[in-house]
C-alpha cells in the first residue's frame, strides 16, 4: 500500500480502527473465558449436589417475586435518568419511607383488628398500607426534587449526583433517629399469610409471592399506560428528548420532573411495602442495599429505558435467587453475583440488554 | 399597533454581545424576513423573541405587551410559535403526538381537531404517515413535521428558523410555497434564512442583519433591487 501516506489523519485514524478492534477482541475473549468457566463451574456443582427440580421451581418463583419488587424502585431511577440523566440515589430511601409509612399503616390496622377475620376488611386494609407507602413516599421524592435537585438543575452534572448521596444519607440517618435501629416487623394480614401447594409437584407457592408479583406486574402496566397513553406521559417523553423545544411547546418543565419524581417514587413506595412484606422487617437502612440492586436492574435493561427496567429487574432477581446455589457458594454471596454482573454488563454492553445505541447527543 | 414590536434589543450568549440595540417590528399578516450570514445574529432574534434568552437591554411586545415577565412555556400561550433550526422533532414519539405536542397548551378540542384537519391538507404526507415514528422521516418531512407542529399551536405569529436548510432544491420550493399559503390563511410570519434569494422571493419586507445590528431595511423589492444585497447575499456582481 505505498500510495498511502506515511504520516497524517489518514494513518492516525487507521491506527485508531486497530487499536478498537483490538480491544474489543479482548474484551469478546475475555467474556467468553468468563461464560466457559461459569457454564463448567454449574455443571460441576450440579453433578456433585443434584437438587430436586422443585427446588429449582420454588428459587425460580422467589426470583420473580423478588424481581418484581425490584422493578418498582428500578422504574425510578431509570424515569429519572431518562428526563434528567442523573442517578437518584436517594431513590432507596425513598422506598425506606414508604416501607415505613406502610408500616406503621399496618401496625394501627392490626390493633383495630382489621387485619384479621373479615377478608374484605383484610383486602381493604392491605390497600391502605400501600397507598400510605405510596403517600409519604411521593411527598418524599417530590420534596427531594424540589430541595436537592432543582436548585442545581443548570450546574455540572456531577454536583446533583453528590446532592444525591448526600439526600440518601440525610434520609437513612433521619430514619435512624426517628425510628431506632430496632428492626420494625411487618405482620402480615391473613390475607397474604400461608400459600398453595401445586398439585402433587411439592411445588409450594407462597400467596404474598403471588400478591407481591401480580400487583407489580399490574402497576407496571398502570405506569405503561400513563406514559404511552396520556397527555402527562406524552410531556414526560418530549422533555426526556428535547427540554428546550418542549418548553416552547408551552410544556412546565418544572412540573413534568415534578411528576416523573413522584411518579416514580409512588412506585417505590409501593415497592418499600411489598418489600416489607416479603423481607417482613423494615430498617432505617433497609433502602440501601435493595436501592442499589433496583439501580443495577435498571443498568443491566438500560438506564432510561422503562421495558429495560421491568426485564432486567426480573432477570437480576432470577440470577440472584439461583445464582448462589447454581455456583454452589453459600447464599450470603447473593449481592457479590448481582453487583459482578453489573460489572459485566458495564464492560460488555454498556447500553444494557435492551438498551438503545445512543447515536443522538443526549443531554 | 405592530404585532411583534421588538425594541434596541441587546442579547448575550455568555458573554458574548450577541444581539447590539436590534429593533424590528412586524404587522399583523405580513411576511417578513430577516437575512444575514452566519453568525450575524438571526438565531439570536428568534430565541429573544420566544423568551429562551432573555435580553439584558430593550424590549420584545406583542400587540403592546411586554412579554419579558413571562416563563418560556408561557409565551406560546401569548400565539407566538417557533419552527426550530434543524427541525428538531421529537425523533421517539409518532408523527401524531408530535403534532398533539404542537397543541400542547390548547384546551379547545374543536379547535385542535379542526388544525388537525387543515395540517393534513396542507401536508398530505403527515397523513399518511402519523402513526410513524418522527424519527424515520425524510429531512423534507421532518421540517414539514416541524412546521405542522407548529402550526398546531394555532400561533398568530410564526418564527421560522432556516426552514430550506439541508433540503433539496425542489423541496425548498415547496416548503416556500407552503410559508406562503399559511400567511394567505392569515398567520403572521417572522422568516430568518441564508438563502436570501428565495426568503426576499416570498417576503413582503425584509431586514438585514449584520453582527447583531440592522443594517438595512426595507420592502423586498428594494432590498433585492440594493446593490449592497445583491452583491453580499444573492451573488450578483
């Protein structure tokens, strides 16, 4: 090729090509070691310790469970992030309250004695722990946005992720003092107590499982439908794309954030309750941990991307329910896999499983 | 009264001086076009107008209000609507919602599916095309979907920003063509554009605009007959 210039763009750029394929040649190998070693450590610990399939079953159904709930707080941040592109990470403690506010719903229904007997009365007392976790946790979120977030809407990007923590931390340590660090227990109605057996499989279903997942799955569809549907929803994805043309469109920017904040932190809420009853106690830190996985969940689908959050929160709540037992480690290493696979995913498709390619300059 | 009456405007991008004392105004029905060259300041006026950038000096009215107190969301109450530069659609939402944001603020339902109809006539190829997705089409529907947008709006004054840009020849007759017939239905129009030719081909009046002041202004059929015009603008010697 002695046509070709020694020196100059042409050169720098073809060197630029080779040094990306390279990379990406690395990276391929690399995951695929990764998939060889992971595939060859399941097929040893499924040979040394063969659970019964129901077993497998009864983890698949905690996943989804656990997933669902997940998916509630994910929906947050990935709304947020899909408007403002930043990372709420007060988002958890946002469901904390909730979960509290939920709790304490309960605790004044159980001593009136609703919780028991009468199933209406049961169902109906259910309905206002969520809507009370949903409440306080819409005033908290909204509140949030108003305090810590609005003021530095025009500032560098990273100084709202700071106020972030900094709200997270405000949150968890003003729960701390306010509540205590005694766990708070959740005492489950009759309703949602006890569960069914599936026919002569041993497979056992619990019925706040099944409360738990078909009410996410129900509000998930809620959510869909406002955004696809209506005119609120239409203003939240015109702004997500373009917030000046939005505006002379005669959209207040103020209150659609406003209402994607408490959109989405009416869906936390409702996951701080469900977390609650599946967890059964409630903590001022018990936003914390299961915030960051709603954060992972929302990375591994797509960060701003809303099918993204619900399929990935489904899917890190599957690989972490079986996840420990399939690799054979002890199931305290159940975080160490969900965070790993952010790791991976971050490395290998950093747009997330359904995210899109940004070719758009965003933000 | 003048419709828009913009007076010794100063504007700043950072701390650039980009609009010097600017005063135009536009009467009611009129066609008007502002030329100049690249950064000359023509975008400036626009965003002044519709309130993205608020002057440091000087004074926007329409019809007599002052519409500095007013939020940029505010100002599209007021019938002042934009057609951006580069169009810029909202390329995720369907070609439907696209012109429903365009009606935004509106609460007259009659009215709006009466604009509905009255764009679809105007550009036939929305129609058929309105459960797709903005952002697969054409550059020349795009700025037709730009334009019907904000048409939407049922504005009394339309800003037009460089709506030939990037489109072809045959296209930007078309597109010219169609920023007459809105003005014959009775919109007013404030039109910016490089292609000095065809904008003082439809315009009534014009101005020029040379680093962020008025140079010249007049009827188009004087400022196309203006040797400075012809030689800085249309390319004739």
């Amino acid at each position: 090729m002695e046509t070709l210039p020694k020196k100059g763009p042409y050169r720098q750029a073809l060197a630029a090509i080779r040094r990306i394929n390279q990379s990406r040649i690395f990276i391929i190998s690399f995951g695929i070691v990764i998939i060889i070693l992971l595939i060859w450590r399941i097929v040893v610990v499924a040979r040394q310790t063969p659970f019964p399939p129901q077993y497998w079953a009864f983890q698949i159904i905690n996943g989804l469970v656990l997933g669902g709930v997940y998916a509630l707080v994910a929906l947050g941040y990935t709304m947020v992030y899909g408007i403002l592109f930043m990372i709420n990470f007060a988002h958890g403690e946002v469901m904390m309250m909730g979960g509290f506010a939920g709790f304490f719903t309960l605790q004044l229904l159980t001593t009136l004695g609703w919780t028991e007997g009468s199933p209406y009365l049961s169902a109906l007392s259910i309905l206002l722990v969520i809507a009370a976790g949903m409440i306080v946790s819409v005033l908290t979120g909204v509140a949030l946005e108003r305090i810590a977030y609005r003021p530095l809407r025009t500032a560098p990007r990273l100084v709202p992720l700071i106020s972030a923590i900094g709200a997270s931390f405000f949150l968890q340590y003003s729960a701390l003092r306010i509540f205590g660090v005694t766990p708070h227990n959740y005492r489950k109605p009759e309703l949602i107590s006890g569960g069914w057996a599936i026919g002569e499989t041993g497979i056992f279903v619990t019925r706040t499982g099944v409360f738990i997942f078909v009410t996410s799955i129900l509000m998930m569809i809620g959510l869909f439908l406002i955004v696809k549907r209506s005119k609120m929803g239409r203003a939240m994805r015109a702004v997500a794309e373009d917030k000046e043309i939005a505006s002379l469109m005669g959209v207040d920017i103020d209150k659609v954030i406003a209402f994607t904040f408490a959109l989405g932190s009416a869906l936390a809420g409702a996951g701080g309750v469900m977390f609650g009853f599946h967890n059964t106690v409630m903590r001022f830190n018990t936003g914390f941990i299961p915030g960051l996985k709603a954060f992972t969940a929302a990375v591994l689908g797509g960060i701003g991307n809303i099918p993204g959050a619900m399929f990935g929160s489904l899917l890190l709540g599957v690989i972490e329910a079986l996840g420990p037992s399939a690799l054979g480690v002890p199931t305290e290493y159940k975080d160490v896999i969900a965070f790993s696979i952010l790791v991976l995913v971050l490395i290998f498709r950093p747009t997330g499983l359904l995210g899109e390619v940004l070719t758009e300059k965003k933000a | 009264m003048a419709l828009l009456e913009v007076r010794d405007v100063h504007s700043y991008y950072g701390n650039i001086h980009a609009l010097k004392g600017l005063s135009i105004t536009v009467e009611e029905g009129e066609i008007v076009t502002l030329i100049g060259a690249n950064g000359a300041g023509k975008t400036t006026t626009l965003r002044t107008i519709c309130g993205v950038i608020k002057p440091r000096q000087g004074s926007v009215s329409l019809e007599g209000e002052n519409l500095e107190p007013f939020k940029i969301h505010e100002i599209v109450y007021k019938g002042v609507a934009l057609v951006p530069e580069g169009r810029r659609i909202f390329s995720r939402l369907t070609v439907y919602e696209n012109l429903d944001m365009g009606a935004y603020h509106r609460i007259d339902n009659d009215g709006i599916a009466e604009d509905f109809d009255r764009v679809f006539v105007l550009f036939p190829r929305l129609k058929e095309r309105r459960n797709q997705v903005a952002g697969t089409l054409s550059g020349g529907e795009q700025q037709m979907l730009a334009t019907a947008r904000a048409l939407m709006a049922h504005p009394r004054l339309m800003l037009l920003d460089e709506p030939s840009m990037g489109l072809a020849p045959v296209l930007v007759e078309s597109i010219f063509e169609t920023i007459q017939e809105i003005n014959r239905e009775g919109t007013t129009i404030l039109l910016v554009e490089q292609n000095a030719h065809m904008a003082l081909q439809v315009a009534h009046r014009g101005y020029v605009l040379q680093t962020g002041e008025i140079v010249l202004d007049g009827t188009a059929e004087a400022l196309r007959n203006n040797p400075m015009v012809q030689k800085s603008y249309l390319g004739i010697e």
